[in-house]
C-alpha cells in the first residue's frame, strides 16, 4: 500500500496516519488482527469471549465469576489454558457481548427481548382490530368461605385503548367467560355501551379457551377474523398486555389480599385477621374502575382524550348484532337428539317445555351455553313451506322444581317459552 492509500484511510476512521501503519504491521504478523479495525498491536494477546465462554455463561446464568472457578479448574486438570483475572473476563464480556445477549445468558429469552428493538404499530380506527387475554388477579377474594385469585378476561380497542367487554370467574377460565365477554363488548345496549359493535379482527394467543369449537364457531358466524398468535409473543398484542399491567398497579396493588404486598421481616402469608373482599363486592368494584378507565382516565397514546372521546370522535360506523341472534351464535351445537316421552336427554338431565307435548319423536338439534345446564336450545325444523328455523329454549331439568312463565314472541318467526327459577338471576341475559 502506497501513502497515499495510508493516508486517505486515516482520513477515513478520523486517526493518524501513524495509527494506520501500525495496524498494517500488526496484520502482518498477525492475520487475525486484520478482522478487527482499529486493533491494537498486542491484540493477539488480548482475552476474548469464545463460544466455550458463552456456554459456561449459560450453564451459570451469568455469574462471572463461576466461570473464572470453573476455567481455573480445568486449567488445573490441564484442560485448557489459565484465565486471565476476573476484571479482565467482566471487561472482555462488557467489550465482546452485547446488553441483549448479557440479558439473555442470565434470565433467559424473555430478559434478552426488553434490549429489543420492535416497530410500533399505527393507529387504526374503532374496530378494527381487538385484543383479547386472561389475568389472574394477584389479590385473594371470599369465594364461599375459600380464599382464591379470581380471574378476568378482557376484550380491548386497539384504536381507542377502550375496554369492550370484560368477564371475571372465581376459577380458571373457560369458554363460557370469553363468550361472556364477548357479549359484553359486542352490544352497545344497556348497560354495555356506548362501546361495542363487530371487530374486523381479534388478536389471541394459543389459549385453548380462545381456540375451542365454540369460540370459533360464535367468530366465524359473526364474520370476525381470528389472528392466532405465535407463542411467547406479548410484545405482539401489546395494547392488553398493557392493561393488565395498568389494573394491578392502579387498581389491584391498593385492595385487601393483595398477593404482592410485601410482607415484614420473613413472613411471606398474609395476616390471619386480614378481611378479605367477597367475590361479588370484588367484581362491582372491578366493574367501576373499568367504567373509569373508559370515561376519565387519559391514556397517553391518544394525547389528552379518554377513551371515550375517542371513540366518539372516530367516524367509523359500527356494525351491530341484535341481542337475541347473538345469543344464538354463542351457542355450541350438541348435534341431535330424539324428542322422547320423557323430554330431551342431555347430559344425564331431561329437559322438558310445553311445546313438546304431541311431538315425541321427531329429531331435534340441541345447542347449549357451557356450563348453564339450567338452560339449553332445542331447534326444530318447521314445515316445508319455509326454511325459517324456530327456537325454543327449555327449562331446568325435570328433577328440578320451578315456575313456568310463559313470554311473548321476541320475533315474527320465532316464539320462546321459558323455564325460569324464583330468583331473577337464574336465566342468563
């Protein structure tokens, strides 16, 4: 290489042209030094991180200085060379190991992906897309007498940073919560709205729940796209994961049982004279913070509006379901069964309506609400003339004693005859 080649060079990399021949003389000597720009002369002697190291990183999850006991043994038993000082093994691993992969041989995978870098997603409008997960609440709550951690499942505007619908079980959920939730966000009736309408899509992880038949079932009818994500991707469905955050640090942290709380000296239970909330108080009072989020609280994505204003303020048009055929499609079909002397067996129950009478026989289809056995939907085909399908939803079974209450006809093709316990509560909304 000529000086003039040196000198444009240095030049380049904004260092002297001494600097540069210097690199060229080491190169010389030494090929390895030519993989490294900017490599001082005795850089064949410097310690660097090999693939070995990293491997011993991971097998003590970052715990240098297990590493350098575990070098210095084999050096012992004549494995390998000795190891250089334990602050030149902290500054080779600072200087070769970027902060994600330090993370990531300590914690693991999920401590490497906070030094991510992750493209923001823009701002749709109302609807377009929802974000649906479970969260076990970190607070104990009376259920009968039992201490649990309830849970709740969300259904949020990505747009608006609203929440739709929301459902809160004492056990592990199931399909009937997200169907219930469901419900909640897709009317806009009282007492669910303004909030609802049909999403252009909902984003979900791999929970079975969200993938059973009957979920799947009730968003293919009401013409909603299902995107599944891939697993151990929150940073994929963010707006939720967020508001499961914000409910345990503005809500849940201030309640009695909070599971968190830290405890004096080394006790890790909560006081025994501790009351906690009953499960029904729990709910109502979830139910208010949600009502405040949506009508008061200022997300800092949609710059000063609540959610609220901002779903009034988006002119997108909403697509509704009436109540009733919603009803219908968040329904899982049983398949047939034949109309007895003795009603419709379903699960061990008969299940018996004043229609029936004179029509032992005829093959019916059987659709229900998981785990509501008070409540099933017999469907019948009419005569030939139509194709119109009629409903009837029949009562508890026949071992269990309540009133019958006989209701007029919710549509011009349709006519419903309920069974119904005392209290008001006994038949689902």
């Amino acid at each position: 290489m000529t000086s003039r080649h040196v000198r444009l060079m240095a030049q380049s990399l904004e260092v002297t042209e001494r600097t540069v021949w210097r690199w060229l003389a080491a190169a010389e000597r030494d090929e390895s030094a030519a993989a490294e720009p900017g490599a001082r002369a005795q850089s064949r002697d410097r310690f660097t991180v090999t693939s070995e190291v990293r491997r011993l990183l991971a097998l003590w999850k970052g715990n240098v200085a297990a590493v350098h006991r575990e070098l210095t043994a084999r050096a012992v038993r004549g494995e390998g060379e000795p190891p250089p000082s334990i602050p030149t093994l902290h500054r080779a691993i600072q200087r070769d190991l970027t902060p994600g992969e330090r993370a990531g041989l300590a914690k693991g995978e999920r401590a490497a992906r906070k030094h991510d870098v992750f493209l923001a997603r823009p701002r749709g409008w109302r609807n377009q897309a929802w974000e649906s997960d479970h969260m076990q609440a970190p607070v104990l709550v009376d259920v009968d007498g039992t201490a649990r951690r309830p849970w709740i499942t969300w259904f949020t505007d990505c747009a608006t940073n609203a929440i739709t619908g929301v459902a809160v079980t004492p056990v592990h959920p199931s399909r009937e919560s997200v169907l219930s939730a469901l419900r909640s966000a897709v009317l806009r009736e009282d007492p669910y709205g303004p909030f609802g309408g049909l999403p252009e899509k909902v984003r979900v992880d791999r929970g079975k729940d969200f993938l059973s038949r009957t979920v799947t079932a009730a968003f293919d009818l009401l013409d909603v796209t299902v995107e599944d994500l891939p697993a151990y991707t929150p940073h994929l469905k963010g707006t939720v994961e967020g508001l499961n955050r914000a409910v345990e640090s503005m809500f849940l942290a201030a309640l009695p049982g909070y599971a968190r709380q830290p405890r004096p000296g080394k006790r890790s239970s909560r006081p025994k004279d501790e009351v906690l909330l009953g499960f029904e108080d729990f709910t109502g009072r979830l139910l208010a913070w949600t009502s405040w989020w949506n009508t008061e609280h200022h997300p800092a994505p949609l710059r000063g509006k609540t959610p609220l204003e901002a779903w009034q303020d988006d002119p997108t048009p909403l697509r509704d379901v009436p109540a009733a055929d919603l009803w219908t499609f968040t329904l899982e079909d049983a398949g047939t069964r034949t109309l007895t002397t003795r009603g419709v067996r379903f699960r061990k129950c008969d299940y018996v309506s004043a229609w029936m009478t004179g029509q032992a026989g005829i093959q019916v289809r059987v659709r229900f609400m998981p785990h509501h056995d008070h409540r099933i939907e017999i469907y019948t085909r009419p005569p030939a003339a139509t194709s119109v399908l009629r409903t009837w939803p029949t009562g508890p079974p026949r071992n269990r004693s309540a009133p019958y209450e006989e209701r007029g006809p919710l549509a011009p093709a349709a006519s419903r005859r309920t069974w119904r316990r005392p209290s008001a509560s006994a038949t689902p909304p």
